[in-house]
C-alpha cells in the first residue's frame, strides 16, 4: 500500500510530467529575435576576429617575417584545434565550423518530442530566426549569406596552400594572388556585422523592453 504521501508525490510528479511533454509537443513558439540577433553577432563577431588573425599571418609572410607569422598561424581564421589532433579537414577549419554553428542558431532542429509529428516538425522548421529575417531583413540576410559563403569558399580554396606557405615559411606568388580575395571576403563579414550590429541597436535600444 503507497502512503499518502508517496501517493501525492507520484500525482505531482505525473502532472508536471504531463505539463512538459505537452508543452514539448504542442505548436512551437517562434524564438526571441532580439537574443537570436545577439548571439548571430557575437559569433560573426568571432569569426571577424579570427578573420583579421588570418589577414596579419598573410601580411607577415609577405613582409619576410615568417616566425612571427608561423606563432599567429594557430589564431588564424583557416584553422580550429591544436596540429596533433589529426581530424578531417572539413571539421579542422574555423570557418565550416563556425557555419555549422550558425546553422544551428539559425535553423535548429526540433525537439524530439515535435519530431514525432510531422506537422510539429514542419512548424518547427519555419519558426526559426532566419524565417524571422526572411520578414523583417531580407537585404540583410541575403548580404549576410553571401558573405558567409564566401568566406568558406576562400578557406576551403586555399587552407592547404596557407598551410604549406606558413609551415614552409616562404612567401611567394600565390600569397600576392589570393590576398586581394581574403581581404574582400574579410571585408564583406565586417560589413554584415557592422550592418547587424545598427539593426540590434535601432530595433532594441539600450533599455527597451525585448521581445
């Protein structure tokens, strides 16, 4: 026999139980913009870091200084995680990792209790930030995924031949030929955080109440 107690506790339990799996499973809220903007421009913020890490290794190089450019290397926007851990070269690079995690900001999955539903899933899928910039910037947005890809295409292109100049530490033609698309492609994730960074500061002002 359950004591009264017990009984009560297994009652409540099985209530908040209920509470959460519904919540889980009903129709999915749309996300807080306001911090979603936030958290796109500290990591576009990041990335711009590492970005001008890479530009001085380049310049470094081609100013003959290659033991100073050798010690910046590990800052650099072209590379993710100490030498000796070996791993693939789509996870290695800083720039397909950090599109991984604006994906993930972006356009999350849905909980695994609205995955059961394809029609949780399906809404799930449309309320999510980029949905949200869809609306209210689409300029922005668009500019914003240029430049992201961009970005990743130079790296992708030219990550080994970085590597093999930075370790051989010698300079020479291929840094003068990619260096005007690095400065571009760095130039263009400046440009969208800047632009993201007045959107913030206009829509929700020091003080205002967020979404």
């Amino acid at each position: 026999m359950v004591a009264p107690e017990a009984a009560a506790v297994v009652r409540a339990s099985s209530s908040v139980l209920r509470g959460v799996v519904n919540q889980a499973s009903g129709t999915p809220s749309l996300p807080n913009m306001h911090e979603g903007l936030i958290e796109l421009h500290e990591i576009l913020r990041e990335w711009c870091e590492a970005a001008r890490s890479t530009s001085k290794v380049v310049e470094l190089i081609l100013a003959d200084q290659p033991h100073l450019a050798k010690a910046a290397h590990p800052h650099s926007n072209h590379y993710a995680g100490p030498v000796p851990f070996r791993r693939s070269f789509a996870r290695r690079t800083l720039a397909r990792r950090t599109r991984r995690e604006i994906d993930a900001l972006m356009s999350p999955s849905a909980p695994l209790a609205q995955k059961w539903s394809g029609t949780r899933r399906r809404q799930a899928a449309r309320r999510n930030l980029r949905s949200m910039m869809h609306v209210y910037c689409p300029d922005l947005l668009s500019e914003f995924d240029r430049a992201v890809e961009a970005r990743v295409a130079w790296v992708d292109s030219h990550h080994a031949e970085l590597n093999e100049v930075i370790n051989s530490r010698r300079g020479d033609g291929r840094l003068s030929r990619v260096r005007h698309e690095m400065t571009v492609t760095a130039d263009k994730l400046e440009t969208v955080r800047a632009e993201l960074s007045a959107l913030i500061q206009e829509r929700y002002p020091m003080g205002a109440v967020s979404d």
